[in-house]
C-alpha cells in the first residue's frame, strides 16, 4: 500500500495555485478563477452549489481537493453593544472568533491556534490546553463562516484572537493575502491587522518581507522585570531586542504600520515612569498605543480605576504619543481581549447555523 497523501486543502490555495493543480489534469484555467470567486467572493462552499461548474468537474474538485469542514457549534450576542461570539470547530480542536459591528466598519477577531502555548498572566487563552496551529484554510473558514451569517461586508480584520500568529506564520500570513485578494474579499491590506507578544524571528521575517499588513505589537510593560513578571515569551525574546530591531529597520515600516497594545493593569504597569519609558519608545518608533483596560481578573490583577486610565492616557498624550483608550467591546460576553478560552458551556446554541 502506497503513502496516504493529504488532499490539498482547496481554501488555502490561491487562484494561481488552483490552476497549476487542475490544467495538469486537462481542465481549464479559467475554471481555477471560477472556483476561487465561489470560495473567496461568494462564501460558497458547497461544490454541488457552484452552479457554473459540470457535474464532473465538481466530482473531480471532490476527489482531488479537501473542502473546508467546520461547525460552528455555538454563539453567543452581545445585548448591549450587538458583538457576537462564535465557537468554531475542526473536529476535536475548537477556537473562538468575535465580530465587531461599529457605525462606520465591521471588524472581525480571527483565532490562529487552538489555544497559546505561550501563557501571559493575564490571559484566558493561555490557561486552557494548547491544541495547536490552525490551517489557512481553519484560519480563513473563521473569517467566510461570519461573513456567511451577516450581509455587511466584513471590513477589518484582526489576528487577536487565540494563539500567537508568528509561531503560525506561514499560515497567517496566507490567510492573510486569501482575504485581500482582489478576487476575493478584496479587504484593504492596511485593514488587516497582525499581533504579536514579541516573537523576534517572526517579526523580522515580517519586515524582511515587508509585509503590507499593520503589526501590533503587544508590550504591556516596559522594564525587563516587570513585562518578565506577567508575560513568559519574555523569557525567550526580550522586548528590548525587539523594539532595538523595530528602530533600526523603522524606515522599512509604512506610515502608521506598527503599534503597541498596552494592557493597563492596576498597581502594576501605569505609574508615572512606565509612562514616560512608553511614550519614549512610542515617539521613537512612531508607534499609535492603543490602551486597553485589564477587562478579566486574574492573579489579582484587576482594571484601574477611571482616574487613573484618565492619568496614564494623559501622560502619554502630554508627551506627543498617539495613544488611544479602546473601550473593550464584547466584554459581557467574555469575547474581548484576552476572554477568549472555547468554553462552549457558556454559549448559547445557534439556532440556524
Ligand atoms: N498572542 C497575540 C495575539 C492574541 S492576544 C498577542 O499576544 O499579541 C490579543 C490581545 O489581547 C493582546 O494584545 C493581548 O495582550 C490582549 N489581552 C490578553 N489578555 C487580556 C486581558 N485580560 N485584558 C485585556 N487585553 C488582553
Ligand atoms: Fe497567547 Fe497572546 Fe494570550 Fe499571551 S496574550 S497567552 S501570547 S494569546
């Protein structure tokens, strides 16, 4: 008996990709374009549906290709700010993505692992079992299953979700090029949005390859000790080499490219020295900070209070950094940052998937 081969999985392919796998095979190129709108414009994924396409060739994609096979199991709505969560499930590994509806954009937080195996102290993600990297097309099934379900087009997209995208790259980064491909989705570059806790290779090769995507960078601490205290990447990457590299290379990074996440943890990271070291390295990178209020409790650390948010901001805007408070949507339904830990217990059954 022969080595079974894995089918291709047909959404992780791109059109150019798709062709070279069928003309082999006799069937036409333009029938690779066909497909590729069905998938990736359409949110087809039913091969029986793509009605353009003969009977035998639909066998043939069958026989030849793996197509995407996923459940969402769960969701659960936001009452008061209308974001909503979603279980999704590829076979035994789950992951959760959240859909961010706001007036003038529709933003979706997309997961890339099965868990983190990395697992900062402020974390839900990191305190559940790590199951693994998700595929492109695990990655991309997220972002059509949710678009399936709404009719606003889906606008701006983050890696936020679950898991760390640079232990993932090669499938995020694909993922990524699948949703701003002009036959397909066709969203902006500058809308899709990578963050990372800091993993050095992984961002190197980004600006190396000058990536068109924004890159956050998640810091939450500015001193060794401190940032070592609450996030164990530390151990391996110490963000200092990693802020150094970003300003030496910081003419390779576009206009507004790179930011910082800056989770502010009461009596922990927002005294008046994390300030001013913060706003030092935003100024010098050019970097936007977005501040997010600890919204889990963990470990005993907590949200500070609204004065002392206030505080921080301010010290940060006095000192010329673009610096903005992000509300936390989706907190009531444990779908903002960091809440997200598959636990389908607390989600509510779809009731028309
Ligand atoms: N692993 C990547 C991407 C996923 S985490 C990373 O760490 O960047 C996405 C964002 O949620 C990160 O900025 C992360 O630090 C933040 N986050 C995690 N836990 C949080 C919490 N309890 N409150 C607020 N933000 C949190
Ligand atoms: Fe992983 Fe990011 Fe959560 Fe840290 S914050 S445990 S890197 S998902």
């Amino acid at each position: 008996m022969g080595a079974v081969v894995a089918k291709p999985e047909i959404l992780a392919l791109t059109e150019e990709e798709l062709a070279a796998q069928i003309t082999p095979d006799g069937h036409k190129k333009f029938r690779a374009q066909q497909v590729f709108q069905w998938l990736h414009l359409k949110q087809v994924f039913d091969v029986r549906k793509m009605t353009n396409l003969k009977a035998d060739f639909q066998d043939y994609l069958l026989e030849k290709f793996n197509f995407p096979d996923f459940q969402i199991l769960n969701q659960r709505q936001s009452p008061s700010d209308h974001t909503a969560k979603y279980l999704f499930a590829y076979g035994k590994r789950q992951v959760e993505s959240v859909w961010l509806p706001y007036e003038n954009r529709q933003s979706i937080c997309v997961s890339v692992q099965s868990g983190c195996s990395l697992d900062c102290s402020f974390c839900a993600t990191g305190k559940i079992a790590f199951k693994g990297n998700l595929t492109a097309g695990e990655i991309l099934a997220q972002v059509y299953g949710m678009q399936q379900l709404y009719e606003r087009r889906i606008t701006n997209i983050v890696f936020m979700g679950m898991g760390e995208p640079f232990y993932n790259y090669d499938n995020v980064l694909r993922a990524a090029d699948l949703i701003a491909h002009q036959h397909g989705l066709n969203i902006s570059r500058r809308r899709i949005t990578l963050s990372t806790s800091g993993v050095l290779p992984g961002i190197k090769r980004f600006v190396e390859e000058k990536q068109p995507y924004r890159l956050a960078l998640s810091l939450h601490a500015v001193f060794p000790e401190k940032r070592a205290a609450i996030m164990d990447i530390e151990e391996k990457f110490n963000f200092l080499d990693v802020l150094e590299y970003l300003r030496a290379h910081r003419a390779e990074l576009q206009q507004g490219q790179l930011m910082f996440e800056y989770i502010m943890i009461d009596g922990v990271n927002i005294f008046p020295d994390d300030a001013q070291e913060l706003a030092r390295w935003a100024n010098l990178l050019r970097a936007k900070v977005n501040l997010i209020p600890m919204n889990t409790e963990f470990n005993g650390m907590r949200r500070p209070s609204d004065e002392k948010i206030y505080d921080f901001w301010r010290a940060l805007v006095e000192r010329g950094v673009v610096a903005v408070n992000r509300k936390s949507p989706a907190k009531d339904i444990d779908g903002a940052c960091g809440m997200l830990a598959g636990r389908q217990a607390e989600t509510t059954a779809l009731d028309s998937p």
